[in-house]
C-alpha cells in the first residue's frame, strides 16, 4: 500500500526547518534576571532637542510653523528614551544611582555628579538640524572624558561624529538629501560580532554556563533591537570596530585609547526590559522578551561592569577563549 505520508519518496509529515539553524526549540526557557552589579552611578544624558535653543538655522527654515512640533515629538520621544535606559540600570544593579542630563549640560552634570558610566541615549533628527554649539560642546566633551561612556543608536552616531567620521543615511547620502523616504534598519536584527575576546562580550566563550544565546555562541550572532534610518561611514581612529551587519557595518565598536573607554552601538540594547513590561501588560509573558532579546541585556550588563573596572573598583572577572 502506497504511504499517503510520501510523495515523489520525500515524506509529507515532516516540518520544514526554520531558516534560521539555531536555537530551534519549541519552548523558551525560563531565566531569571539577577542583579550581578553591587553598585553604581550612572550619568543618562538625553541626547534629543530640547527647545529652540538646541536647533540650527537649516531646522528653522526647513520645519517653519511646523517646529514647535517636532520639538513637542522630541520631547516625547526623550521621555521613553531615558526612562528605557534608567529601567535597564536598575534592573542590572542592586544599589543603583542614576541622574538624568540633557546633552547641552553634560559637562556641567558629569563634574558634580561624578558618576561611574555615562550611557547617551538615541535621538530623533538628522544632526544639521542640531545647533554646531551644541554639537561642537559635546564634542569637545566625549573627547576629553575618561568616565566610561556607553552610546546608543544616535549616541554611537554622535560620538563617531566628534571624532571625525561623518554620518550618512543607510544609502550613503547626506542627510539633508534624504529627509523623506528614508531607508531604515528596524525590529529584531542579527548583528555578527567581529571580536568576540572583547569584555564587552564577557561569557561568550564559556558556553557551559547558558547565558549567552546558542546562535551568540556557536555563531557569533547577536539578535538586537534596530530602529535607525543613519550609520557612520567609517570607525574613527583609535576605534575598533566590533560587530557588523550587512545594512549597516558599523554596528558596534570601541576606544581604549588615551585613558579612555567608549563604547558604542548603532542597536537599541535597552528594549529588552521595555518588551518585557509592555509584552505581558499587552497580554504576553513575562519571560518571552527578557529571553529572545537577553543579548542586548548581557552587553549593557558587561558595559555597567568594565566601566566600575575603568574606575578602578572592580576587577572584571571573566571567561578567556
């Protein structure tokens, strides 16, 4: 009798594998979150416009009437930008201290408040649209500091633009060419580490312990939150270049030069936290988000312990190839 389950002598009954060859598992597991950071104090500056104060003459003449509310928009979007990277902090650290600064009085903030790390949050508009004092400010900041400094999406891209690389649209334009109709990198995305005996990979190599996804272990792949329509065109001297992908190079690198220690990341590494809570108050679970996206988590986790070891208190203790 013929098998209805066979056609051609390839079995019908049989699920396709997944495009994907890792991590094919019908079940996500559940993890707790520890708080694996005693202490620290952290400097979250808010990157985005603030008010007229902050805008150039190119975002005066080209949103006219219509400033004010992009201003408005900037403001919201600042809100759920730092409140996103102070929930990662205080779900990572058991004793945290945070303070909150915009970009225009961050050398000010960053001298009384003498924090341990100092994390720049994304932004919103292409940076012509942002005053070159308040640019040239940063700047002169970023390049002086030696607090560790994690930056994030448009912080990565400002801190690259302070040290000479120039920042493009995802199809290599300028960005007043390209206001509208803009190529973006969004949602989850694979990223490939390009040097993974970093710190900021700690734990990468000890596989037995679980913490690290089994695609971040086998293949060096990172699934990471992206949300950018700009890129670096190129790693700035004495940066390293740590992980790409295939839209956007420049997805992650470093400086340990001159007594300092900079981070960045062209991904969004603080969304974790933010899809748990809204996944489970939407009807998801609690462990869904914190599972899938734990790459993002693990790097902010790593960046929060090499900046107390660039401070000189704690000695990072980590697994070597």
């Amino acid at each position: 009798m013929d098998d209805p389950r066979v056609e051609g002598n390839v079995r019908t009954d049989v699920d396709e594998p997944l495009p994907f060859p890792f991590n094919q598992r019908s079940f996500c597991r559940y993890e707790p979150i520890e708080k694996r950071v005693a202490e620290a104090r952290v400097l979250v500056v808010d990157d985005l416009l603030r008010d007229e104060r902050d805008v150039s003459d190119v975002a005066r003449r080209e949103l006219g009437r219509s400033l004010q509310a992009h201003l408005n928009r900037e403001r919201q979007i600042a809100t759920l930008a730092v409140e996103n990277i102070v929930n990662n902090i205080n779900r990572l650290v058991q004793k945290p201290q945070t303070q909150v600064a915009h970009i225009s009085e961050i050398k000010e903030v960053a001298e009384e408040f003498q924090p341990d790390a100092i994390v720049l949050s994304g932004t919103l508009s292409d940076f012509d649209y942002y005053s070159l004092e308040l640019l040239d400010n940063f700047a002169r900041f970023i390049r002086g500091t030696k607090t560790a400094v994690l930056g994030i999406c448009g912080g990565h891209q400002l801190v690259g633009r302070s040290f000479g690389a120039r920042v493009l649209t995802l199809d290599n334009l300028e960005q007043s060419e390209r206001r509208q109709r803009k190529l973006y990198e969004y949602q989850y995305r694979f990223v490939r580490i390009s040097a993974p005996d970093d710190a900021i990979f700690c734990g990468i190599y000890d596989r037995e312990s679980g913490v690290w996804q089994d695609y971040t272990t086998e293949a060096r792949i990172l699934r990471v939150w992206q949300n950018h329509g700009l890129q670096l065109n190129s790693v700035p001297e004495g940066f390293q270049l740590l992980a790409t992908s295939y839209l956007c190079r420049n997805q992650m690198m470093v400086r340990r030069d001159e007594g300092q220690l900079i981070y960045t990341v062209q991904f969004h590494l603080e969304k974790s936290f933010e899809d748990w809570y809204k996944s489970h108050k939407l009807g998801g679970t609690r462990w869904e988000h914190p599972n899938e996206s734990r790459d993002g988590r693990i790097i902010f986790e790593n960046f929060l312990r090499a900046a107390l070891e660039h401070a000189g208190k704690v000695q990072m203790a980590c697994p070597t190839p």
